[in-house]
C-alpha cells in the first residue's frame, strides 16, 4: 500500500536543536486534484516546498512545521504523551516534572478534604499534622526554599 499523506511534526523550537517537543501534528495529502481545461481531472504529485507551504499554513505563530519521514505505521503508532523529535525520530519524551509548589497546593487539597472529615467527627488535627500543615504553607508561601520532596503525612491526622 503506497502512502498518501506527508506527515508534520509542529515544534516551536528551530531547527538544529535536539530533542525537539512536539506541540502539534500535521498530515497532508501527498496529490492534489486538477481540474483541466477540457473538464478532466488530473492528480498530481506535490513537491516538498508545495507541502511545508500548507503545513505552515496550520502552524501558530512561532512555531514550525518539521517534515516527518515516516511510514503511515509509524505515525499512526507516534507517542501522543510527550512526544519528542529526536534525531529525526519521533519518540516518548520524559514526563516533565511537577514543581513542588504544584505538589503542596494539591497536598494540600487533600489536608483541606481530612480537616473537613476530622471535624465532622468532632476530632481536630494532632501536632504530627499540624507540622505537616505548617510545613505545606511554608512551601506555598515561599519561606521554605530548600525542600525538594514533599513532608510526609501523618497516618492518622489526629496524631
């Protein structure tokens, strides 16, 4: 079976860096139809530089459409998740990391959840939490600006 499209990889990256992300993807038909003058229709090949023109036409501003030689298999099987150029290659990307400010806002979240719980069981939080809290706002607020990992929490909010 012979491929019919060209395939594009949309990065906002220029060329000659690698690996590249991936912010968006492109696939264009190879032939274009022609009407003739006697009403026949014709297809015809396009070139490269045919092709990049319409795939540029689809790329936001700043960004690039990279020309992808890959079989319709490949580009159906491409990561979809952090997908990455890499020596010309499509491939998983690493999965970035999520800054610890992000991490005590969602831990947090969930202290938020067990206050509520403690609560309605008439209970409140222990000094084993209450450490833990103080330690979550100490990294949201900006005061505590050499952890890297996230304090443990208690088992039981009540200790």
């Amino acid at each position: 079976m012979s491929q019919t499209d060209a395939y594009f990889a949309i990065t906002e990256t220029p060329a000659g860096h690698d690996p590249v992300a991936v912010r968006g993807w492109a696939a264009m038909p190879l032939h274009q139809e022609e009407r003739n003058a006697d009403g026949s229709v014709t297809s015809r090949l396009l070139t490269d530089e045919e092709l990049l023109q319409k795939a540029a036409a689809h790329t936001p501003p700043g960004s690039m459409a990279v020309r992808l030689d890959v079989t319709d298999e490949e580009w159906n099987a491409r990561p979809t998740v952090n997908p990455v150029l890499s020596s010309g290659k499509i491939i998983q990307g690493p999965t970035p990391a999520i800054p610890l400010k992000e991490q005590a806002a969602a831990a947090m979240q969930k202290v938020q959840q067990q206050a509520a719980m403690t609560s309605a069981m008439g209970e409140t939080f222990g000094p084993e939490m209450q450490d833990h809290v103080r330690a979550l706002r100490a990294i949201l607020d900006g005061t505590d600006t050499t952890s890297t990992t996230l304090p443990t929490a208690p088992a039981d909010p009540t200790t």
